[in-house]
C-alpha cells in the first residue's frame, strides 16, 4: 500500500511540478530538489525524506500540461513517487515513461491526502473509503518500456538480447 503525499486536481502543468525557472538544471540527480518548488511544504517533505519512496500524486484530468521538459517527470522518478491521474498530457506521458516514472490511468479514482492506496495490475483500491477503480491498462509496448525502468534501460534489454539469440 501507498499513501497519497499530495492531491491535485485539473490541469496541472509541467510548470508546477518543475517550474521553468529551474531550468538550468536539468540532470536527472539534480531535479529532485526542485519538484513541485511552489507548493513549498510539500517540497520541503519531499526533500527532507519525510515522503516515503512510492507513494502516490494523485491528480485529476490534463496531467502534465504545458511544456515538454522532461524535468517536471525526472522530478517525481527522483523520489520514487507514483502518480494516479485520470488523463495525461501526451508528452509530459511519454516523457515519463522514457524516464521510468510510474503513471497509472484511473479515470474514475477518487483519493485524498492521506489516504491508502493500493494499486494492482487491474485496480486502484482506496482502503481508507474501500472504494475500488478499474485502470486503464497502458498499451504492451509503453507497459514494456516502464517495466525495464524507462526507454534507456528498455533499448539495453533489447540489444542484449538481440546479441545473445
């Protein structure tokens, strides 16, 4: 199970969870420390270790909006951090599966700070309210990319294998 570290809603763009003026920083080990930099008590968690590795982001629909930086997905894999969200913008998506970040399509979740989650192969199960919601499963493809850690680690596999058989 995971808990919900921040709840969000419609349209949250690449620029709340990276703002631009972090820019100059773009190293995937140095991004971490500006994820989502204005909302300034869930920063300061994040960077002092009190927001556990694979707990949950949930937003609403449009997530990721705005901008291509990879920054604003790099970001959130830096603290290992899942993100449940009923849609996603279609770059800020791909970018974070290039990265490696966990995004799970939930078009009907309903979560909030603090509650449990757990999330299945199939279903995003609230255990504070006992709810349940049915994922959207990610194309085999894009499934095979985030399971090898992102696009990097995916092309590895596939060459390796490509050199053994």
């Amino acid at each position: 199970m995971a808990e919900v570290a921040l709840r969000l809603g419609d349209d949250i763009s690449t620029d709340a969870i990276y703002p631009g003026r972090f820019m100059a920083t773009g190293l995937p080990s140095e991004t971490p420390q500006y994820c989502f930099a204005d909302l300034k008590e869930f920063n300061a968690r994040l960077r002092e270790g009190k927001v556990a590795a694979g707990s949950v982001v949930v937003g609403d629909s449009n997530f990721g909006t705005g901008s291509s930086r990879e920054q604003a997905a790099s970001c959130m894999k830096g603290y290992d951090l899942v993100v449940v969200a009923k849609n996603y913008a279609r770059i800020f998506f791909q970018n974070s599966l290039n990265v490696g970040l966990r995004l799970v399509i939930c078009p009907e979740v309903e979560a909030s700070e603090g509650d449990d989650l757990e999330i299945t192969t199939d279903k995003v199960i609230n255990r504070t309210t006992g709810k349940s919601f049915d994922i959207t499963p990610l194309p085999p493809a894009r499934q095979a990319i985030l399971d090898a850690g992102g696009l990097v680690p995916y092309v590895r596999k596939k060459l390796l294998e490509e050199r053994a058989g």
